[in-house]
C-alpha cells in the first residue's frame, strides 16, 4: 500500500476521468488530497464534489485538504518534507499550474504540493489539459439560448437548489446536480463536447516541464492506474 498524495486544480478537462482513476487507485492505497481554490469551484460545477471522500475517507494521510481552510502558508504540504508520501499526482493540471511549476512559482496548494515533493525527491505527476492538441472537451451544465424559449415559469430556475439560475447559470454556485436538466422541456440546459486548441505557450511549457528531475508528464488519464 502506498501513501499517495492528488492535488486538484481548476482544470474539467480530463477532470471525471482523474476523479474515476483515483477512486480505483483508492482501493488498495491511501490517498490524501489536496484541492485549489479554483480546483474546489471546478469540482462542485461538475457535480464530483461528493465522490471526494470516497478517494479520501478522512484518516491519517487520507484526507482532504481544501485552499481556503489551509491558509497561504499551505502548511499541510510540509508533510513531502517528512517523506510521509511515495508520489504526488496532479491531474488534472491547468495550463497556469504548469506554467507556474515550470517558473519555480508555489502560490498555491497544488504548486506549493509540487515544490515541496521535487525538493524532498517524492516523484511528481502531472496530467496537463494541453498534452493533446485540438482535443474534445464538455463543460458544466449551460443554458443553450437558441433553444430556451423563456418560459413565463422556469422550472429549472424554481427547483435549482443553490438558486444558480439566472439568464445564464452561475457556475460558481452551481453543484452540477442537473436538477435543472431534466426539468427543462426544451432541453436548453446541457453539456455540449467543444474543441479546444493548445496555444504554443503552454506546448513549450509542458515541453519545460518534462525536462524538470523528478516530474514526469502523463499523456492521459488512462496513464494513472498504469503508475500502479
């Protein structure tokens, strides 16, 4: 059994399917995760906020370490430099998480996490949403505005649990349930796949960070139970 430790950032892509490898990796290893502002946020609009404590059920090296509560000292992350860890996993990674890795930048949980596991020798890896070009990616839940017709009554608007509903959704309330999907009877509010083309930056960036010691770049979300 290993100790592993899965730092989330604000990334969707690729996000479900990391979700579902740690939950598998779980099963017969401890994981402790550690979860960005912006990670926390993108969670709860895909609706895998609650599958969370399944991958980390709450014990020693096994639980969930969330930006906001942890302070900016991120004082949680010193456990890489008391080898508490075999390896940390960052998937997804952002673009901006990449880039800060690459600049020496730790401003964050998950950076901060990275930092500290190159420095104590803990092997680091890392999935970026732009390790594909032109790849295929569905957002959170949207209001289609060709297909809404402005009901008088919205329902959707009317049953939202978190009051997320306006002209658009507010994803930063929104917790992806999809209660507002099935009430629709337009079917305005869905996810639709869209294509998202990697800027040359963030290819160089990721070129930089596979030339880092320690770091080793995953291809895809497929490549996390293989580590095992």
């Amino acid at each position: 059994m290993k100790n592993i430790a899965w730092a989330v950032t604000g990334a969707g892509h690729y996000l479900a399917d990391s979700v579902a490898a740690m939950e598998e990796i779980s099963r017969k290893n401890r994981v402790c995760t550690f979860v960005s502002r912006a990670g926390e946020e993108v969670v709860k609009m895909y609706g895998l906020f609650d599958r969370l404590p399944e991958i980390s059920g709450g014990g020693y090296l096994e639980e969930i370490f969330l930006e906001q509560e942890e302070g900016a000292s991120s004082p949680k992350t010193g456990r890489f430099m008391m080898n508490r860890f075999d390896l940390l996993i960052i998937a997804p990674a952002t673009a901006n998480t990449v880039a800060k890795i690459v600049c020496g930048i730790a401003d964050s949980l998950p950076t901060n996490a990275a930092a500290l596991a190159n420095k104590a020798g803990v092997p680091v890896y890392v999935l970026p949403t732009d390790v594909k070009e032109n790849a295929k990616t569905e957002p959170p839940y949207t209001i289609d505005r060709d297909l809404c017709i402005r009901c008088e009554v919205c329902e959707p608007r009317n049953a939202c649990p978190k009051g997320a509903i306006e002209e658009q959704i507010d994803l930063v309330r929104c917790d992806g349930c999809g209660t507002c999907k099935d009430l629709c009877p337009h079917g305005a509010i869905r996810k639709a796949a869209i294509s998202v083309t990697t800027r040359p930056l963030d290819k160089e960036n990721i070129e930089r960070l596979r030339a880092i010691p320690g770091f080793v770049v995953l291809e895809g979300p497929e490549d996390i139970e293989t580590l095992f």
